[in-house]
C-alpha cells in the first residue's frame, strides 16, 4: 500500500519531524493541529472558538490535500488548557461534523506546546 504524506511547512513539523498527515490506503490520520500558522504564529490569541475554527479549517485542508473531506472523519480527539471552555469548542465542532457525527474525545490537559495553545485538535479518517 502507498503511503502519502502531507507537510503544511509550520515550524513545528520540521522541529519535531512530523507530517500534518498521512494517508495509507483508505485511511488519513492528521496530526494533532494547533491554531498556528505557517510562521508558526498563534491565530486568535486568547480564544478558543476562534482558535478551534481555524484547526478545523486547517484539518479540512489537509484532509482535502489527501483526497480526504470532513465526510470521511471517524473519529476527532480535542485536547483544551480549560474544561471551562468545553461549550466554545463543542460548538466550532458541531458547526463542522453536526451531520457527521464522527466519535469524539474532549479532555482537558494541563498545557499544550505554548501558553497561547488553547486546544490541539487530531481527527482520522476512513475514505469509503
């Protein structure tokens, strides 16, 4: 089976060695994706629905760039700094996936990469 890989060129795939995403066969896997950009600047400091609007965006490029789409996620796992927030990401989430309703994971952890890392967000995805 081919393997294909994605690069989207943030710092943070060179600096830790991995692709946004890969795709085997059938299934996509994309890394878990922050709100940075390509110069590794945080979009939306300070706010998790703006900041979770743009990884879903991002995730749905990557996905598009591996002949992938929102339709084809299975399964998403959203990490937050605040399990206060929840409502914020759950609805940039259900804006997304509403029809889709892939399995999905919230947890809260203590940090992500940078303090103004407000969720990182890992989606799969099964191309029928």
């Amino acid at each position: 089976m081919e393997r294909q890989q994605l690069s989207t060129g943030t710092p943070w795939e060179a600096i830790a060695g991995y692709s946004r995403a890969v795709r085997v066969g059938a299934l996509v896997y994309v890394s878990g994706t922050t709100a940075s950009d390509a110069t590794g600047q945080i979009q939306h400091p300070g706010d998790l629905y703006g900041q979770s609007v743009y990884v879903f965006q991002k995730i749905e490029a990557a996905l598009n760039g591996l002949g992938a789409s929102l339709t084809d996620v299975v399964r998403t796992r959203v990490y937050i700094t605040n399990m206060n927030d929840w409502e914020q990401v759950t609805k940039a989430h259900s804006e997304f996936f509403d029809a889709i309703r892939p399995a999905n994971t919230l947890v809260e952890v203590s940090r992500l990469a940078t303090p103004d890392m407000l969720v990182e967000i890992e989606v799969d995805a099964h191309i029928l």
